[in-house]
C-alpha cells in the first residue's frame, strides 16, 4: 500500500497536478498583506479636513461679499453727505446774497409811514394855521424817530454832556459862565449811532476856557511850571 500511495504522488508531480495542501498555504494572507490598522480612519481625516476646508473658504467668500456690501454703502452716503454740503453752500450764499439785496426792506417799510405824514401835511396846502403846521411836523418827526429806533438807530445825547470825541465833533466854542469848559453847549447837527458803532457823530459848540483857566505865561497846565523851568 504504501508503494502504491508512494507511485501515485510521483505521478501527479510528474503531470503537473497542483497541491491543493501547497496551494491553500500559498493564499493564506499574511501579517504583512493585512491592512493596517488606522488606515481607514486616516483616510476618514483627510476627508474631513477636506471638507472643513471649503466651509471656511464658503465662509471667507460671504465675508468677503458682505465687506464689499459694506465699502459699497458707505461710498454712496458719502456721495449723499458731499451733495447734501453742496447743496447746504448753495442755499447758504442765496440767502446771504437776498439778505444783502433786501435785508433793508423792513426800514423802507417803516419810512413809508413819514411819507404818508409827508403827504397829509402837503395835502392841507398854503394858508393853513401854523399850530397845524408844527403840529404835524411834530408827527412826522415822532414818526421818523420811532422807525429809526425799531432799527436800533439811537440819537447820540450831547448837549450838556462833556465833549466826547469818540462821539461829538466840536466845530466851534465860546465863553460862557453857565457851563465848564469843554462842555457841550449846543448841537449844531444831530448825530446817531446804531448799538456801538457811531452813524455820525454830533456837530456840536462847547464852552471855551475861562480866562481864570488860562495858563500865564511861562506856566503849563493848571499852574505847572513850564518845561525847563527851575
């Protein structure tokens, strides 16, 4: 039996017959053909970075976007802001320019009003009574001063007052005993000022130096020694 079983190995070697023994060891995996493990979990990685990656960059687009929508929005206020100014300076130097051109309509008005007093003053002709005459004059004057003072036109005060030279022009002077000297002691024509600034000062005469004020000779003011006096 043995020899027999020993022939029929030979003879399937002879003809090439394969072991199916051999053959089932030869396929056997290995230690080395088996996949590692991690391996599909590393792969599971790269995915999600992959992944995390175009969220972040989506992400950066819509800020993106939203920044251009911003830098958008804040050019056309601006553009706004400019035309609004220009708009602003238009009106500015029209009104400034009407204000010039009509801003003494309003004392106009009120002169119109001693026009009127004027008119009815003519209208009672030559031969009329003299005390309806200065009577109406009267009028006329009140009248013209109220307009100016609506304006904030005042009569510059002088007569009796001392001699100012900010606000009175002293066009002659006399002696008298009634008044000091440098006093105003007639108004030869009114003057007006309108708040601080003077419209025209007064014409006035004031008192002269008395001849006891005078300085001798050889003297300076009020007695003093003249320079180069002892």
């Amino acid at each position: 039996m043995k020899g027999k079983g020993h022939q029929h190995e030979v003879g399937r070697r002879a003809v090439g017959v394969p072991d199916v023994a051999a053959a089932g060891a030869a396929v056997a995996p290995t230690d080395d053909t088996r996949p590692a493990r991690g391996a599909g979990a590393a792969g599971g990685t790269g995915i999600g970075a992959d992944s995390s990656s175009l969220e972040g960059a989506i992400a950066g687009a819509s800020e993106a976007e939203q920044l251009r929508a911003r830098v958008a929005d804040l050019e056309d206020q601006l553009l706004r802001a400019r035309a609004e100014q220009q708009n602003i300076r238009k009106r500015t130097a029209n009104e400034l320019s009407e204000a010039v051109r009509y801003g003494h309509v309003p004392f106009v008005k009120s002169l119109l009003v001693t026009m009127d007093d004027f008119d009815r003053a003519l209208a009672q002709g030559e031969g009329a009574d003299p005390r309806t005459v200065v009577a109406g004059v009267r009028l006329v004057y009140d009248n013209l001063m109220k307009a100016l003072r609506e304006h904030g036109i005042e009569p510059i005060e002088a007569l009796g007052r001392p001699f100012d030279p900010h606000q009175h022009e002293a066009v002659q002077q006399a002696g008298t005993a009634d008044a000091a000297p440098g006093t105003v002691i007639a108004v030869l024509q009114g003057g007006f000022r309108m708040g601080d600034r003077v419209l025209r000062p007064a014409k006035v005469m004031i008192a002269a130096p008395r001849e006891s004020d005078r300085a001798p000779a050889g003297e300076g003011v009020a007695g003093a020694p003249a320079k180069g006096a002892e």
